[in-house]
C-alpha cells in the first residue's frame, strides 16, 4: 500500500498536480517525512499514540479528521477531491470529503471479508467489516485492483457496480528492470544454484509454508536455493514457525530468509531468481508478481484475487488452482529444467509489465479525479 501511494503521486506530481498525503505520526513523532516528489507533501498527524497498535486506531480517527481540518484550515487549502487508502483512512477520508463537500474515491488494497473467506482460521474485527461495508456504500467511487475484487465487493458487501472503477496497480519499470541473471547472483553472493524467490509479508495468509512444502517435493532441491524476502513486523512468531517447518522438511539448508529488503534493492533479488513463487491465500492484487515480471522472472503462483490478471497462464508464467506442494513442484520443475521456456517466459512477462506502469495508472486515476470534481488541480490522499 505504501508503495502504491507513493509511486502514484510521483507520477501525479510529473503531471502537474499537487498532491497531499495524510498518515499518522508513527516511531518518532514530528519527524520529517522524506522528500517524495516536487508538489507531494507528506503530512505526519497526532492521532493516539505514536506507537498504538493498528487494533487500537479506530478510536483516535476523529482525532485524525480534526487535524486533517486544521491543516487545511491553517494553509488555506481547497481539495477537490479525497483519495483515500485501507479502511481505517476510509473512515477518515469519507468524513473529512463530506465536511468540505469534495467527492470521496476509497482503495481498500485488502478487505475484511475476503480475507475470512480466504483461510480458515483468518478473522477481523467486527469494527472493520462495518465500517468496509459503510465506506463501500457512500464513496463517490470505490477502486478495485480486478475483476475479482470488484466481484467480491458486490457478493459479500453489496457494492454498486455503477460506483465500482477497475484501475490496476502498476509498476516503476525503471527500477524494476532486467538486471541480469549473472550481475544479479553475483551482486547478492549467489553461485551455481537454481533460484527460487518470494517476496512478501511473512505472515500466514501469505502462505509460505506451501512454499517450503513444495521445496521439498522437488526432484532438484538440493540444487535449489530458495530466498524468503520479508519479515513478521506484527510479532506474530510467523517467521519462527517458517524456520522450524523448514528443518522438520529437512530443507532448512536450501530456505534463506533474507528480512526485509529495501525497495531499491529488490531488483536484484527478482533478477538472481529463476522463479518468483507466489504461493497466497489470497492477493488484492499481487504487485510482487508484477515487479518480478518487470525484471524478466516468470511467476508460479496461486489462482485468487488479483494475480489471475497479471500471469498469464502458460505465457508469463503459471497459476496453480490447486494449493498443494506437486502442483507447485510440477509447474517449477518445467521451468527450472527448461532454460528455453524460462527465458521466453520472462521475455512475455517483461512485455506485460510494460503496460502496467504508473504512469499509465495516474492517467487513468487523473480521468476519474477531473470526472468527479471538474477543472480543481489539488488533491489529498489519506494512506
């Protein structure tokens, strides 16, 4: 979601529109936000305190929504139209559009009920389906990454399909490029291993504990290198559970999880690998598989949400409809033990990447901006 916000206002920025975005102060109150672009203000406000876990949030957004008045107040701002991002800023952004009279656009990037829907065992707060439910009905326009998201909303919210905009993710396709499998692996240390990547929360919905499942069922594994991008940030010990499952399937000696990796480093790892796996419960949109297919890596991943919009099934890579480790191994097998296909795969995924760039999204979001609130230039968005 960070991601998404930022990279979209960059590209609204290059377009000429001013661009601010509310968040709450967080770690240490009152810092500066670093520069993002020309024309993008980051807005840190107190809501709570700074260190106040996200279950606790609801409570402080109305002090959110007052500070969002006072800065507007205070600098003489006239937005024209709130975007806002995940439904605690839902929330926030539909009270705050309505007290200034401005059209009200809602991302949600995850949602509630599906997320339930997804895995046995996953649960959200009652708060949270309500407050979904209520955004869904009042936004001027509510954002859906796919097909799939735009579906869901209207089987398990009861969404309007005429207030429903498919405007996809996209991707910045001059940080994520092709760098080289061999200048990549020897940029990370990386020698004579096949390469299998995820890049992702370390979390259960992720589901990488399929990964390491179908790590063991292939013929290859000892030839396999398989890197873990991501950590557990929640303290859900998801992280500590993944190392144990790895050692009980004797594979722990081929499974390296990297930690979090910064955003400009990413490129390397989705060039060193011979495969991102995707392995999801469930994917609003999937923009791992997006910025591994910008980097010329074929994608293996589950059949939900949005990733069925961005693999090409056959062409860019595989879906799997079936959570099972043969399937998974099967699909990895054809492309590890075919260097041929590999590289055509990653040939067609790169090609594919290339109509999802950011900047082709901000033109499509700025469409829907001037529709809904005419010839005004400045807009807020609220991640």
């Amino acid at each position: 979601m960070n991601v998404h916000v930022k990279e979209l206002a960059r590209s609204l920025a290059r377009r000429g529109i001013s661009v601010d975005i509310f968040t709450r102060e967080h770690d240490h109150p009152g810092a500066d936000a670093p520069g993002i672009a020309p024309d993008v203000n980051v807005i840190h406000l107190p809501a709570g305190p700074a260190d106040s876990p996200l279950g606790d949030q609801f409570s402080y957004l109305p002090d959110f929504v007052a500070g969002m008045h006072n800065y507007r107040v205070t600098h003489g701002v006239d937005y024209s139209a709130v975007h806002s991002h995940y439904w605690l800023s839902g929330w926030a952004g539909r009270r705050f559009a309505a007290e200034i009279s401005a059209p009200h656009l809602v991302t949600f990037h995850t949602l509630s009920l599906v997320k339930m829907q997804s895995r046995s065992g996953e649960d959200e707060p009652p708060v949270r389906r309500e407050a979904e439910r209520e955004i869904i009905a009042t936004a001027d326009r509510v954002i859906a990454f796919s097909p799939h998201e735009r579906d869901s909303m209207v089987r398990l919210y009861d969404a309007d399909t005429s207030r429903i905009e498919l405007v996809p993710c996209g991707v910045d396709l001059s940080r994520f490029r092709p760098l080289g499998r061999a200048a990549a692996r020897h940029q990370l240390g990386i020698n004579g291993h096949k390469v299998l990547l995820f890049v992702g929360r370390i979390e259960a919905l992720k589901g990488v504990d399929l990964l390491l499942h179908t790590t063991a069922h292939l013929e290859t594994d000892a030839d396999v290198q398989v890197l873990v991008v991501g950590s557990d940030g929640d303290g859900s010990g998801e992280l500590d559970r993944l190392r144990r499952l790895a050692d009980d399937l004797d594979v722990g000696q081929s499974v390296e999880f990297v930690g979090r990796v910064p955003q400009e480093q990413l490129a390397w790892y989705y060039s060193a690998a011979d495969v991102c796996v995707i392995p999801s419960f469930y994917e609003s949109f999937g923009l791992a598989a997006l910025e591994s297919m910008a980097c010329g890596t074929p994608v293996v991943a589950s059949r939900v949400g949005g990733l069925s919009t961005i693999v090409q099934h056959g062409r860019t890579g595989y879906l799997k409809s079936w959570r099972c480790p043969e399937a998974f191994a099967h699909s990895l097998e054809m492309i590890l033990s075919n260097r041929s296909l590999q590289h055509s795969m990653g040939v067609a995924a790169r090609r594919r990447a290339e109509t999802l760039s950011w900047d082709q999204v901000a033109a499509q979001m700025l469409e829907l901006y001037r529709r809904l609130a005419s010839s005004k230039s400045q807009w807020v968005s609220a991640p």
